[in-house]
C-alpha cells in the first residue's frame, strides 16, 4: 500500500506523489508567540512531527518549514482589531519584540520537551518585510490588489476560484458576516494586505503605501515561497485556519504567480474539553508548562498520538491518565525485553516481525493513522508478553529484533521514545533510563516468581528516594523528598 493523504482541497485522500520525485517541500503555520503554548498546540505540532517523520522514514528528503508569527496577526483574525503582540505587551508594559523573544523562547522549550524535531527553517514575519512588501507590489500591478487611504486590500472579485479550500464563495460572505465592513473595502469579504499604522502602533515599517505592518495572511504565502518556491507539496495546519487565513494565502499566492500553490492541503483538529474547543478566548486551556507539571511530556504526546490529526481530542485528567497507564505498560514490556535480550542465549525460536511491520505501515499509509500504529504496537506486546508467559524461549536474536522493531517505529516515526531521551543538565535522562531498565529486571524477576528479590530492588530503591508502585497497567516509579 502507498502513502495517501487526505487532501482538504479537494476533500477525499489522494496518493501522495510529491513535485520532485525523492522531496517534499513542507509548511506549517507557526504559533503567534503573544503566549505560552497550550494543549491545542501540542496537538498540532506534535501531529506534523510524525508526519515528518513518517515521510522520512520512507526515505524522503524532506524540507521543512515552519514559521513564527510575531507581528500582524489581529485580535480578531480578520482585518480589525489589535496586534495580539502588542495587546500583550500593553498589559505586560514591556515592547512588543520582548513579548516575541520569550513567547518564542517558551514554544522551543516546550516542542523540546514533546520531542517534536525543529523544523529545517523556522522564518519570522519581522525578518521578511521585504519580501512581503514585494508580493504586495506584483498584486497591485497585476490589478489584484488596491490602495486605500495607506492600506491595502486583496480584491477578492479578481480571483475566480477564491473559496475553493474552505467552500465558501464571495456571494456567501455578505456584508459584516465574517469580515468587518470598512468603507475603504471594495467588498467586505477583501483582506488586507498592509495596514496603515495609528500613530500609537509601535511595530511599523516603512512601505510605498505608509509606515504600517503587513497583514497575517501575507505572511505566510511570502515566507512559504521564498524557501519552498511558487509551488510545494505539503501546507498543514490548524483547521481554524483553513479559514481564513490558508484560502486568503492560496488567492494571494495564485494570483501573483499565477502557478498552483500547494498540492496537498492537511489539517488537524482541534482539542476539545467537554466537547467544547479548548481555546484562551474561552479560557479553558491548559498550558503545556503546568501540564509538564503533572504528566511526564512523553505522556502527553502519547496522549495527542491516540487521536488521528484529523479527529478531535477530549481533554480531560481521567483521559490522559489512562494514556499513562498504557505508556507505562508498553514502556515497561520493553524494558522488560531489553533486559530478557541482555540474558538470552542462542536456543529457543523465532518470531515473524514482518507482519507487524507490515500492520504498522499500513496503519501510517492510510494518512498517517497513529492511533491504529500504536495498536500495533500493542498488539506485538500482548503476543510476545503470551508467549513468555507460557514458557516459550526466544533467541537473543528474535528480542533483539523485537527491540530494534520499537525502536525504530515507536521511537523513530512515533517518536514516543523507547530509549533515553536527551539529558538535562541534572542528567535526568540517564535516570529514567536506567529505571526503565529497572523495573523491567524486575519485572521478570516478579514473572519468576522470585519475590524476596523483588522486595530487595524496591527496598533498595526506597533507600534511595525512589518508590515503586505496583499496578495492573504495570510499575510506575517517583522520587520522594
């Protein structure tokens, strides 16, 4: 089975066949850095990663982009309101780029964390004015953008196929329906391009048109082409943008080159609690940082990666507790077979990896289907666990295999990692380590049934300000002050 995508362009899944054969040039809108990144993000960012991972892993090139948006995006999302930077630096009283340099330095940290790759590029909209203030200027003279009163606007008329990602159409968007009405706007359904700024504005350039700031969708399709060209393969995204930021960048983008944009268009869902959208306007968002401070990282990518990018995710405790419980169980199984590896000899049979592999592909080619991946891994753990558990002997050979299999695909595509992860400067990730390692010596010591050794490690450890807790769902462990 080949790789297919669910194209939100035209909203079936497509095979995936890129531009240039071996490559694919890749776009992902960036966070507006005015805050500390919150569950939705992960959920989004975390989603591309393995996307990314997965298309490397069949042995594409892949460039990646992702940009950072730290200027022009507006309260509202459409042509009104204020910069949310500027918002926020005004009830922080400090300067706009202060509040971009730490919301920016925050969402690093926290991608870090999630063992999210950073992408290949990451452009800012502040350094790449000039490039936008071109695009603007090829619009103007190709008579698909105009000048008002030291704005400019995207006349929407000019482009027949405006609303061919989202649906929608000029006709529908009536007057004050979506966009606010400005009596300098043609039609109330064209966006800006470059806003004039007030004369309190901090963040401004200078342009032909007025000392201003470009407008959110301008952004994206300047920073877009200037490194992945006219025309890419992949633009993902929040679904909240598919309108109208991603159809107002597609208008753009075609009109000025006059060349197809983007081949595949992905979107991922949004995170939901109680079934409503998890969001700071309606503040019931978690950020990442205080979610770190309950669950382990890896836990809460475990958590997003049960959810398909295209479905929904319920956030609740009880919910990422349980997707706890299941990381601690698959974690502790290879652990477990890690250790049984080291002690193996060359007697005992084989196991048939290929259709597990086989199983964990097809789930990742039918577009990039994570939670039935992780079946998959589930489904090697309940059947190598069985047949431990009755007495078979594999060779070292077969549970070197076996590990090499997680490693490779729920650490290197899922990225759910099944070795140390990196160190921090307390060394951290040689702990956890070597207590994953612990606990699955000591759970085959347990499945031997040599329980005086078993109390001897956890007695041990306790000395150590270390507990264990012995569950169903398997051995969890924690430091005590």
């Amino acid at each position: 089975m080949a790789l297919q995508v669910y194209n939100t362009l035209s909203r079936k899944k497509e095979l995936f066949t890129p531009l240039h054969e071996g490559h694919v040039g890749m776009y992902v809108c960036g966070p507006t850095v005015y805050g500390h990144s919150h569950l939705g993000h992960a959920k989004s960012y975390v989603s591309f990663d393995v996307i990314v991972r997965y298309l490397r892993h069949l042995g594409y090139s892949v460039l990646y982009v992702q940009n950072i948006t730290d200027v022009g995006h507006l309260t509202d999302d459409a042509d009104q309101g204020e910069d949310k930077l500027i918002l926020q630096a005004r009830t922080e009283r400090v300067h706009p780029m202060q509040i971009a340099e730490t919301f920016t330095r925050s969402y690093v940290e926290d991608m870090e964390a999630l063992n999210v790759v950073s992408p290949d590029i990451v452009p800012r909209a502040t350094g790449h004015i000039t490039e936008q203030i071109a695009l603007i200027q090829s619009l103007i003279e190709k008579g698909m953008a105009y000048e008002a009163n030291g704005s400019v606007y995207f006349d929407v008329a000019t482009f027949a196929s405006y609303g061919k990602l989202s649906g929608r159409t000029v006709a529908d968007l009536n007057a004050g329906a979506r966009v606010d009405v400005k009596e300098e706007k043609r039609h109330p359904a064209d966006f800006a391009l470059w806003k004039k700024a007030d004369a309190g504005h901090i963040m401004r350039w200078p342009s032909p048109w007025s000392e201003g700031f470009p407008g959110w969708h301008i952004e994206c399709s300047a920073m877009s082409m200037k490194y992945l060209g006219e025309s890419f393969d992949i633009h993902g995204g929040g679904l909240e943008n598919q309108f109208p930021h991603h159809e107002c960048e597609i208008a753009q983008s075609e009109g000025a080159t006059g060349r197809p944009f983007v081949r595949y268009w992905l979107h991922n869902n949004m995170v939901t609690v109680g079934g409503r959208k998890m969001g700071k306007s309606l503040g019931n968002f978690i950020t990442l940082k205080d979610a770190f401070k309950k669950w382990d990282p890896e836990v809460v990518r475990f958590f997003i990666l049960q959810s398909h990018y295209r479905s929904t995710l319920d956030f609740s405790d009880d919910a990422v507790e349980g997707a706890a419980a299941g990381h601690r169980k698959l974690m502790n199984t290879i652990a477990q077979l890690r250790a049984r590896a080291a002690s193996s000899g060359d007697a005992g049979t084989g196991i048939a990896l290929a259709e597990y592999e086989e199983s964990f592909r097809a789930a990742m080619d039918d577009d990039f289907n994570t939670p039935q991946a992780i079946a998959v891994l589930f489904n090697l753990a309940r059947d190598v666990n069985q047949a431990l558990s009755s007495g078979a002997a594999y060779t070292r050979g077969t549970l070197e295999a076996v590990v090499q299999f997680y490693d490779r695909y729920a650490g290197g595509v899922l990225g759910i990692g099944t070795t140390a992860r990196g160190e921090s400067a307390e060394g951290e990730g040689s702990v956890s380590a070597l207590m994953d390692l612990m606990i699955g010596v000591r759970a085959e010591i347990r499945s031997r049934k040599l329980w005086d050794l078993s109390d001897i490690i956890r007695d041990g450890l306790a000395t150590l300000g270390i507990t264990l807790e012995d569950k169903k769902t398997g051995t969890s462990w924690k430091k005590v002050s």
